[in-house]
C-alpha cells in the first residue's frame, strides 16, 4: 500500500486527469477553497498538493475516486497535504 507521506505511483496522465475531474470539482475542499484558481488545479495525488494557503481540511472526496482505490491510496486530503 502506499502511505500519503510517499511519493504517488499515479501517473500524471491526461487519461488520469479525466478520472481526477470527476470527482475533485465536487469535493468539499476544492470547492471552499476555489482550488482551480491554483496550481496543481487537479491530480493532487499524482502532482502534489495546491498552492491555496492556508487551507483547512474540511472534507474529503478522495476515497471516492477510482484512482485511489486503484493505486491503494491512503489518507486523501491529497490538495492539502501529501
């Protein structure tokens, strides 16, 4: 399994930023936080977290997306932290 503290096996892909878009835009915090004004705008698991300061965790659709169940990802939050 891989921890959030490690680097992504996910590939930064357009084939994976497809899946990424249908569930980030509906995520609390990418919401609240208007993340798509910053970069990464989305894969945050593959990518990184957002340049957004001070973001709080205030919810989390990761555990949602294919690609977290596929790449047995743990943690989420992955806009905020990695």
């Amino acid at each position: 399994m891989f921890d959030s503290a490690k680097p992504s096996a996910i590939e930064n892909t357009e084939e994976n930023k497809q899946i990424c878009r249908k569930y980030c835009p509906i995520c609390q915090n990418y919401k609240k936080h208007d993340l798509r004004r910053n970069e990464p705008k989305e894969l945050f698991c593959a990518q990184g977290p957002s340049s957004c300061q001070n973001m709080k965790e205030i919810g989390c659709f990761c555990p949602a997306c294919e690609l977290f169940n596929k790449h047995h990802l743990r943690g989420g939050y992955f806009c905020v932290r990695r």
